[in-house]
C-alpha cells in the first residue's frame, strides 16, 4: 500500500521538492501549469494530514518514499 501511497506525478513534485525546486521550477520541468503542481502538493498533504509542504516532506521521508 506505501508503495503506491502517491500519484506518479504526486512523487515527481516532491522529488523536485526535495531537491529545493520552486513550483514555478517544478512546473516549468513537468510541462504543466503551477496550479497543478500546488493541486499535487495539496492533494499529499492531504492525504498525509499534515499542515504544510515541510511536515509532508518529514513525512514521506519517514515512510521512506522520498529521499534527501
């Protein structure tokens, strides 16, 4: 179930995330528009329930689906 705990796209955004990307740069990178890219970060912090783009990053870190 972890292992498909994020969208594709969702992992490629914090992935970009980690490695200190904007949204602008995520999208620019993507292919597509910034308010997707704040779709997909809202959508996992959602679903990890937590209150912002650091504690979804600690978060996915511990469960060992992103790493620094």
């Amino acid at each position: 179930m972890i292992k498909n705990f994020l969208t594709e796209r969702e992992q490629e955004v914090f992935d970009l995330l980690v490695l200190n990307k904007s949204t602008k740069e995520i999208a620019t990178f993507l292919g597509i528009h910034e308010k997707t890219v704040r779709n997909h970060i809202s959508n996992t912090i959602q679903k990890l329930g937590v209150k912002g783009r650091t504690q979804a990053v600690i978060e996915l870190a511990k469960l060992g689906l992103i790493k620094f």
